[in-house]
C-alpha cells in the first residue's frame, strides 16, 4: 500500500499545528536563517515543539534550508542542521549542493523547486546523488512528470495550490538586479507583481501599467488523481507567508479531497494518523487568491496571467445588473452582508473596491463611508467579487478543527485494584494501574454507567474513544479516581506514541555520479566552495560563480518562464494570432519591459514555449 502525503505550509509554531489539526500528514517550515523565506524564520526551539505534536499523529516536520550559501555560512549551516536533527526534524528541503560535501547528521535531503528540477536526467542525477525527494518544478506537465517517474525511483513532490513564481525557480535573478535582494537568498522583491509597460525598441508603449508578469494562483485539486497516476506521492501546498485562515481553509480543503481520491482506491493509504473534522466548510476561493489555473498540467493551459492586480480577487459573487440610487444591484441573488469587502476591474490593470455598508431586503448593495459608485466604474455585466467575507473571517477566527486518533479501552480487575488499557488505531498500546479496592455497586447498571462515562472523557486530547470493554464486576469507585486513571493512561499513550514514531532513515551517501553536462554558468547557483567542489567531483570542468557573487553584465538572461505575454495579450504567433487596434505588431522588433529607470529586453523562444527576459545591454 502505497501512502499519500499531504504537506502544508508552516510560518511558525502556531501555523504548523494549526496545519496538522487540518489534517496535514507534513508540514515544512523556516528554520532561523537560511529559509528561502527570511520573513518566515523559526528558532529551533519552536521547530522542537512542532515536531514533538506533528509526530504524535505520526506527521512529519520538514526545515526549508533552501537558500544558497555563502563561504563564511557553511559552519553556522552546519552547527544548525545538526540542532535541527536532534530537535527531531524528519527531513531538510535544500538547494545548496555544497551541503552533500558536509559531514550532516543522517538526515533525509530533498532537493528543493529551487534546484530546478524539470528534466529526467536532472530528477536522475540528484537521485544517484543521495536525494530522498526531489520537488518538481510547477510548469511540468502531467506527461513530462510520468516520463521523470519512468527514469526514476525516488519519491516525487508537486506543489497543487498556491502562489505561482513566473520564472523557473531558482532561475530567477530580476529582483537580485533591481534591488539586490536574491531570490535564492530568501530576499525576493517579487518585481513579478510590478506594473510594468511594454515597449517596442523605439519607446513606443504598446501596453501600459500592467501586471504582465503577476500569474494567477495554482489550483490542482481537481487533478489530484491526475498527479497520483503520474507518479507523485507528496502534494505541497504553497504559503509559508501566508494568514492562518489561508493554512486552515487549504489545508482542510486538500484534506477532503484526498481521502476522497483514497477511499476509491484501496491500494493507497494516508501517510499519517488520526481523522480530521472540521467545523467548517472550506472553499479555496474564500482566502487569499489571483484567480486560478492548473498551470500547464494537461499540457497547453487555460489563461493563466493577473494582470489587473497582484492582490487577493477572492470569490465571484454576479454580475453588475445596474446601479440604483447609489446601490450596486447584481444580477443573482447572493449572501453579502454589511462588513464584507468586495472589488471590481473598473479598467485594464486596475482594481477598486469598497465595504458594504448594508444590504436592504432586496439584495441592493449599499457602500459604506463616503464611497459613491457610477455605472462608469461598474458598468453593466462587470463581475464584482468578494475580497473579504467578514463571516467566514469570523467563523475561521475561531475552533475549526480537530484530529483524533482512535482507540480501544479495557477496564478489569488487577491484583493491585484495577488496569486500564488500550490500543490505537496504529497499534500502539498503554496500561494504567489504579490502586483501589472498590465498593460493590448496589446498583449495577448506574455503576457501569459512571465508568463509561469517566473514562470516555478524552475531549482535550488528541484522541477519542472507539469501544470500551469493562470486563470486572460492577463496583462503585470515586469520579476522581477514574478520571486520574484516565489521564495516566492517555500520558502513557502519548508517550509511547512518541516513543514508536520513526523517523525517515537514509541511505550512506553514494559515491559521485558524473554530471550530464561539463560546463555549467551562473545558473548552477554555486555560491561556495563546497558547492564548486561537488560539482568538479562529479566531471564538471568549468563553473562559473553563482549570480550572487559575481553579477554577471549587460545582455544576461535573468528570468525564464513558461508564461507568454504575448500569448496573454493574445498575440500568439503560434496561432495567427495580431494585435488589434493601433498595437504594433509585436514581432516586427524587439520588446521590453519597463518599470521607472528599469529597462529589461523580453525575448520569445516559440519553438521552446518560452519567454526570456534579459537585461539590457
């Protein structure tokens, strides 16, 4: 039986159990430093902690240690893995190959989105260079994952949900260049959800002030099935940055739908333990998103671009019908209430929105404060959505969860008094003593009763009481006493629990494998010594320094990316397709994207479906 891990993202302690209660099976989170989310760092104290509830139900804490390193950190590196692996991690999510020439603790490595993972012969390579799991990069397709699982054995990550990096991760170099913050240090500036213009060579603006590289978000929860026949085993969900309701909502979300997928396919299992119920419905289009796309899964994609805002759209909720009296009437009935927030396009790149101040018994929608709408801003037929719903808000703000771990109770008679003892539902067994003679129950149907009841009572803890079995004879025994034997059990329970939990073992790391090419540029992100050491083991005779240490100059590609402006834009080649209006017809030059004194060249590989941006020479 083969399980099926769900992983959610972690910003701290909170979020990580909050995350687990959803009914994640794995949660990855930033260690203090060396995160590739510096805001998102955790000391290794609270890791400990998070560990310590996630490996009750048998779930795994994973350190995100994904960022590149320079000489001076490798020591500080290492002194950290080795804290992170005693503190009880299962796993770290790296980039930084220098870290395979360290002497690590043996800890499970896998080999970050960062290392830009899209070919076979690279999924290959890391997996003969003692990877446990290499995380896919988000722009393959479900045929291009099948062909990596063909070439290989080791275990598949692929994000489902979430935020969408433009470029190919760990490829992306523009925010190191406009700002000096290094996405592969864990700094990105996301100049992808700039408003950029484009232009042709002469200067003229063919389209201005929008968002031409911000990307909807990742929602591939109708494709899970997909993604499990392809050969994926963990399925990420993006967010270290995001809110708690985010974590919640997702989470619970992605839950459900997979144990669906599992309860139809007996040859599948969850990778943890426990059943999560939630106390609410989830629904993706409630928290934090751009729209959504499944981005290139099933090969060419829906659109897949946002670019009108980098901000949350949220859910639709109808169309315009009419403005009447300052009041927005929609074209179908709906369930907004006065505090919710809602937002419209009301031109191209542009978002306006406003609060509802009420809602009268007709469904018109009244703004609060001084806010007054037109039917310039919202014509007929503009789709209005809600950016915040104060209800759900309110519902998420609260208890939205819990996870239990089912067991069997035995109560008897023992020399000593009487034994309390069980087994869960991973076969994990405890006994608790209760020294105590007992009284003979006058009345034995009210005894029973009160035992049942007593020792039932295991509302606070991660577990719940499946069958009882009271095998002495009636007797009468004080609610104290019952409920102490009941803690002591639960105590040794947990205890053992913890005690059987087993963390991922890993192999000896084999000897070198030759890499498949012998010459490698900025983009093998070799930012020390080690790292250029493990590389020259391996058959690379040149390697050129990381970006980070030696910028490269004028006519450098900083960014590649499966997205297509002129494919958003509609001016596929490809396809026939022109510009309409006065537009330029795009492929008659070169363009560029502009953004006050940043000026970057965009170059279309057709052939390839790509598009490169490249710093100006």
């Amino acid at each position: 039986m083969s399980s099926l891990e769900l992983l959610a993202p972690a910003k701290n302690m909170e979020f990580g159990k909050a995350a687990v209660d959803h009914g994640a099976d794995a949660v990855y989170i930033g260690p203090e430093r060396f995160g590739a989310r510096a805001a998102a760092g955790n000391s290794v104290a609270d890791i400990e902690a998070l560990c310590t509830y996630a490996h009750r139900y048998f779930a795994r804490v994973y350190v995100a240690f994904n960022t590149l390193l320079f000489d001076h950190e490798l020591q500080p590196a290492r002194v950290l893995i080795e804290q992170l692996y005693h503190a009880g991690v299962d796993a770290l999510i790296i980039q930084d190959m220098g870290l395979l020439e360290m002497d690590l603790p043996p800890i499970p490595l896998f080999a970050s989105t960062q290392t830009d993972n899209r070919t076979p012969e690279k999924v290959k390579f890391l997996e003969q260079s003692g990877f446990s799991r290499v995380i896919l990069a988000r722009e393959l397709s479900l045929s291009a994952i099948k062909q990596i699982r063909a070439a290989t054995r080791v275990d598949l990550e692929a994000f489902v949900h979430g935020a969408l990096c433009v470029c190919y991760s760990g490829q992306c170099y523009m925010s190191a260049v406009i700002g000096g913050r290094s996405a592969n240090r864990g700094a990105c500036g996301q100049p992808c959800r700039l408003a950029w213009n484009l232009e042709d060579k002469g200067g003229t603006v063919i389209c201005e002030n929008r968002h031409l590289l911000s990307l909807k978000d990742m929602n591939r929860s109708d494709c899970l099935a997909d993604l499990v026949q392809a050969g994926i085993t963990s399925f990420k969900i993006e967010g270290r940055l995001k809110d708690l309701d985010y974590v919640k909502n997702i989470t619970g979300f992605y839950r459900r739908r997979l144990d669906a997928f599992i309860k139809t396919d007996s040859s599948y299992a969850r990778a943890s333990s426990g059943r999560t119920t939630l106390f609410f419905t989830p629904e993706p289009s409630k928290t934090f998103n751009r729209g959504f796309t499944d981005y290139f899964l099933s090969g060419s994609s829906k659109p897949i671009d946002a670019f009108d805002t980098p901000k949350s759209v949220g859910e639709p909720v109808g169309r315009v019908k009419q403005i009447k009296n300052q009041a927005l009437v929609l074209a179908r009935s709906h369930d907004l209430q006065a505090g919710d927030g809602i937002c419209f396009p009301n031109a191209p790149g542009r978002l306006k929105g406003f609060y509802v101040n009420r809602v009268d018994e007709n469904g018109q929608v009244y703004p609060s404060g001084k806010t007054r709408i037109n039917k310039k801003d919202l014509p007929k037929g503009t789709m209005v959505f809600r950016n915040h719903d104060v209800k759900f808000a309110r519902l998420m703000g609260g208890t939205t969860a819990q996870r239990k771990i089912s067991l069997d109770m035995k109560f008897c008679e023992h020399p000593q008094g009487f034994e309390l003892s069980c087994v869960d539902e991973d076969n994990i067994r405890a006994r608790a003593l209760l020294c105590a003679p007992g009284e003979t129950a006058r009345n034995p149907d009210t005894a029973r009763a009160a035992i049942e009841k007593q020792l039932g009572k295991l509302g606070n803890t991660c577990f719940v009481l499946n069958r009882l079995e009271i095998l002495s004879k009636p007797v009468f025994l004080p609610a104290a006493d019952l409920n102490r034997l009941r803690r002591d059990l639960v105590d040794c329970l947990e205890k053992n629990r913890l005690n059987a939990y087993t963390r991922p073992t890993v192999e000896p790391r084999p000897d070198p494998f030759p890499f498949y090419q012998f010459k490698l540029d900025f983009r093998a992100n070799a930012a020390n010594h080690l790292a250029v050491q493990f590389y020259k083991k391996r058959g690379v005779k040149s390697i050129e320094p990381a970006f980070e240490c030696a910028s490269p100059g004028p006519g450098i590609q900083v960014m590649t990316t499966k997205h297509c402006i002129r494919r958003s834009l509609g001016w596929c080649p490809k396809k026939g397709e022109k510009p309409g209006g006065n537009s330029p017809e795009p492929s008659c030059g070169p363009l560029f994207l502009t953004h006050g004194k940043h000026r970057f060249q965009v170059i279309f590989n057709c052939r390839e479906c790509e598009m490169q941006i490249r710093i100006v020479d």
